[in-house]
C-alpha cells in the first residue's frame, strides 16, 4: 500500500509487476522494523526478496545504499536485491560490497 507517489513510484511499480509475473506475492512500501521496503516478494516457503528500487541516472549509486539494502534484508531474514536500470552504474567500492555481501543486482 503506498504512502505517497513519489518519483520512483513508477519505477517500483515496473519492478514489483516483474516480480508478480514471476510468480511472487508482493507488497510495496511496507514498513517493518522501522525500515521502508520499496518491493517485498515472496514465494513460497523461500526467503523473502528484499528489493530497493533506485531509478538514478545520473549519478552513480554508492556503497550506502547497498550498505542499507543489506540491513533492511537482515532484518526481516531476507536476501537482498538491487533493481537498477540499464543505464544507472555503480561506484567500484559500490560493487565490490555487493559482491561481498551477496546482494543481486537487477537490471531492469
């Protein structure tokens, strides 16, 4: 249930259909833990999906937000997703942490 249109609200919305297609149950925006998840998916008896959706293009994104998106997951017991289009980059130490960290990186 989202709280306000903001301006990647279109973005998660791309990225949560993705996700429904795939046979996920999503939910959107939900706060838990004092955390707001972008896109919650689930299937099944597996671990939650914990997707932040980062619609930047001009400006690479940076070790803080795999840094957050790992806390998030932590908390609910989830595995962390980066959604991302094409066209977005990231800062090397930016990869170098999600690869560490396990976290996928989805081009959308």
């Amino acid at each position: 249930m989202p709280r306000r249109k903001g301006r990647g609200s279109g973005f998660e919305i791309r990225v949560a259909n993705l996700y429904r297609k795939g046979g996920y149950s999503v939910e959107r925006n939900r706060i838990i833990n004092g955390h707001e998840f972008d896109v919650l998916a689930k299937r099944k008896r597996e671990r939650p999906l914990v997707v932040e959706a980062k619609n930047w293009k001009k400006s690479p994104i940076h070790s803080g937000v795999i840094r957050d998106l790992v806390s998030k997951a932590r908390s609910v017991g989830g595995k962390p997703v980066l959604a991302i289009p094409k066209s977005s980059t990231l800062t090397k130490p930016a990869r170098n942490l999600a690869k560490r960290k396990g976290v996928r990186i989805k081009r959308v």
